[in-house]
C-alpha cells in the first residue's frame, strides 16, 4: 500500500479549495488548504507535503512569489501552478523558473491527478519498497530543516552522482551517508566508510587502492584495499579535506578512469563505486589556498549537502536526548528513564560545540552517575562544564595537537620562521603552509 502523500492546496478561492481538497482526498492524498501564500509558508513546516499546488493570482502574496519562497527553502519541493489568466507567457516564465506544472483553470481533473500523481513521485512520495522511516531510521529528527535536508538526500539517492556533505564535527554525516547508501539501488552491496585522517600518508594508498605480495616490507600477501572491497556499492571518504595534496591526483585519476591500479602491480582493475565525501573544512576556501585540488573537489562536489549544526536543530535535542537514554539505559543496566523538565531546559539552552556527538556524551555521563529515575538538572549542569571524558575525534585531536606544537615552537623562537622549521625538522615552505592553515602569523609571537 501507498502512504497517503500530502499535497499543499494554496488559493484564495474557498469554494476551488473545498473542491481541489475533496478530488485529491478521493484519489487518496492527503490535502493540507491554505487561503494564502503568506499561510502556505507559515504551515509548510509543519505539514511538509510532497507537492504544492497554487493558484498564480492571489492577494498579498502572488504563486510565483510563494514558489520563490519555498524553492529557496526546499530546491526539490514540485510546485504546480494553476491560473484562470492562462498565457503563453505565464507559462514560459513559470517553467523556465522550475515551476514542476502549468494548469489553466478550468482545469481536468483527470490531468491534474495525472500531474500531482507524477510530481509527488519526483518529490520522494513514500511506498512500502523504501520507507523512509526506513531508509534514514538511524537519524532522529523533527526539525524542519533535517526533514527538506533528509528530502534532498532521497532524491539525490536515486541517481548515481557523487555527493558531498558539509557539516561541523559530530553532527552525524556518517549516519545521512549511510541513510543515501540505503535508498540507493546500491543498498545491498557494501557501504564503506573511511576516515581520511585516521590513516597514515604512507598507508593510504595501500589502504583504499590495495597491494601486491612484496610491493614493500611487509606486504606478505595480496591486499584488494577499500575501493575493491565497495565494489558495486558506496565508498564513504570522511574529512576528504585532511587528504595529502599527494595523494589527491591519485584519487582524481581513479575517479576519473573509474579504475585502480594496487601498489606493486602493473595491472588495474575496473570499479564500480558510488562516492560520498564529507568534512567540516571550508573545501572552497582550501582549494583557494592551493591545499586542495580544485579539479578534485569538483568532481566530488558534484551535489551538495549541508549537515545542520545541533544549535540550529534545537527542537531536536530532547528527542535525541531521550533516544540516547533509551539506548543508555539498557547498555548501563540503569533504572534512569527520563530528564526533569530542568534538565531538558539546560540541553536545550546549552551551546553545543561538539554537537550531537557531545550531546551523547552528556547523556551518557547522566545516566552513569544517575541514582534515580528522574535524571536531575545538575547532572546535566555537571556533564556540560566537564570535558575531562570527552574524547575527541582523531582529527580534531590532530588539529589541536598541531595548533599547539606550532604555538608553542613560535613562543620559543620569538617567532623565527626558520628556526622553528628547523625544529620541527620541516622545510620552510611547508613550515608556512602549516602556519596558514592554523591562521597563525609569526609576527605576533616576535618580542
């Protein structure tokens, strides 16, 4: 069976709104009326509907102003557009913006059915084959910018394209690449997650493109690397920015050819991968700076998603904050099975620098040191002001560690480029390239 998609009828006519409501609850949608662009907006949160239908002459605010509005919220929402002033040039304007359809009034029924049936395939109308309470059950969200983020992603499933995610450390861009895998036709073959940061420069290679027996010491026997073992599936590159400049052209030239070559061998093998790519560096600025390849990021930004930081989701936080609980509870064998109403106004009010990854850690801290039922507010308060468990991922520790060594080479030399290089035993050239990307300027540290 079909779930009931929900299609948004915008007109400040009530008698075609009552009309247009009781033809689309007949063919089985769900109608959601507005009398007006400026409602339409105000509800479209809340309702979230697979299509909108608007009549283009309204008072206040006109169809092609509301379809301005919502495209610049949701870019893949369909929009049909009806009008009793019907011209070619209304329709010219109206499809050359991406308006999805153009019906005058009178319209028929049967074309209008026709056209919302097919718009709310294009729009992600849910079915028993890809649920999407399925597809993406591992994210857990009311928010309204999660759910057109979520929209996006199950469109872009579909296809084949690579797919980058942009978002700040630990607000889950693992899970929404995950969730794209399982929408996709791929989902039953391998998804595999790398993080770029988390292997060596000299292993790279080795890792994700595999070896021969004896292409260096140690190699003892054949090694298919990452790209082979998602063969037919997703290979996931998290903090693609952290990726050695030398390296880079390698990855070009296989996304490129579409084939590997294992180090030791003279042989390449063919793939066949889907490729995510994620980091919370600013990608379009490193490829300004020249310490990420521009021809690159570009055949990997082919679409793009931006991973919303948890303060901006704030109406998530006590639902992830009861999720986490749930999960905790059994896991710690604990008897805690809710927040006090003071505990759920600090975490929603907290800050969150380490987003949703920090909010679990808070979680979990309450529920360890919790003797009641009831996880009480200065549990919370305590496991917001303590960061002595937290721990960082590998490559934020890395970031921190290499701001502070470089800080602390600048204060011993007096700011000395050259002799702190030569400390670090690195070229000068490097040495600055390292300085830049932590923003730091010598001349702050000369006495």
């Amino acid at each position: 069976m079909m779930n009931a998609a929900k299609v948004m009828i915008v007109d400040d006519d009530p008698s075609l709104l009552r009309l247009l409501s009781m033809r689309l609850e007949a063919a089985g949608y769900e109608p959601v009326c507005a009398s007006s662009g400026e409602q339409a907006l105000a509800k479209l949160p809340v309702s979230r509907p697979q299509v909108v239908i608007t009549d283009l002459r309204m008072g206040g605010m006109n169809g092609m102003a509301l379809f301005g509005e919502i495209h610049e919220r949701n870019p893949s929402m369909p929009v049909i557009m009806l009008t009793a002033h019907g011209s070619i040039p209304d329709a010219v304007a109206a499809t050359s913006r991406g308006v999805f359809g153009f019906l005058t009034k009178p319209f028929d029924s049967k074309q209008l059915l026709d056209m919302v049936k097919q718009a709310a395939s294009f729009g992600g109308e849910q079915s028993s084959e890809a649920p999407q309470d399925e597809w993406c059950r591992e994210i857990v969200t009311r928010s309204s910018a999660m759910d057109e983020l979520l929209s996006q992603a199950h469109l872009i499933a579909r296809s084949d394209v690579s797919v980058f995610i942009h978002g700040e450390s630990g607000t889950g861009k693992e899970l929404l690449a995950r969730a794209i895998h399982r929408a996709s036709p791929r989902a039953d073959k391998p998804f595999i997650a790398v993080n770029c940061s988390a292997i060596p420069e000299q292993l790279l290679e080795s890792e994700l493109f595999g070896h021969r027996k004896g292409a260096f010491t140690g190699a003892t026997h054949d090694h298919k690397g990452l790209f082979q073992a998602a063969h037919g599936g997703t290979l996931f590159l998290d903090e693609i920015g952290d990726m050695p400049p030398a390296f880079q052209s390698k990855l070009l030239r296989v996304l490129q050819e579409h084939q590997v070559r294992p180090v030791g061998s003279v042989e390449s093998i063919p793939i066949d991968v889907r490729m995510i790519s994620a980091t919370h560096r600013d990608l379009e600025q490193a490829t300004q700076e020249g310490e990420f390849r521009e021809d690159l990021y570009y055949r990997l930004n082919v679409v793009a998603l931006e991973m919303p930081a948890l303060a901006e989701r704030r109406e998530d936080i006590p639902l992830l904050a009861n999720h986490f609980l749930h999960k905790l509870r059994g896991k710690e064998a604990k008897k805690a099975k809710s927040f006090s109403p003071e505990a759920v106004a600090l975490l929603v009010q907290a800050a969150w620098p380490g987003n949703v990854r920090q909010l679990y850690n808070v979680v979990e801290q309450a529920v360890v040191l919790t003797t009641s039922a009831v996880i009480p507010a200065q549990l919370v308060q305590r496991a917001l002001r303590s960061k002595g468990n937290e721990i960082l991922p590998f490559a934020e520790a890395r970031q921190r560690f290499e701001r502070d060594y470089l800080t602390k080479l600048l204060r011993t030399t007096n700011g000395n480029v050259t002799q702190a290089a030569r400390l670090a035993q690195r070229n000068r050239t490097e040495f600055y390239k390292l300085l830049n990307k932590h923003h730091l300027a010598p001349a702050l540290f000369k006495e």
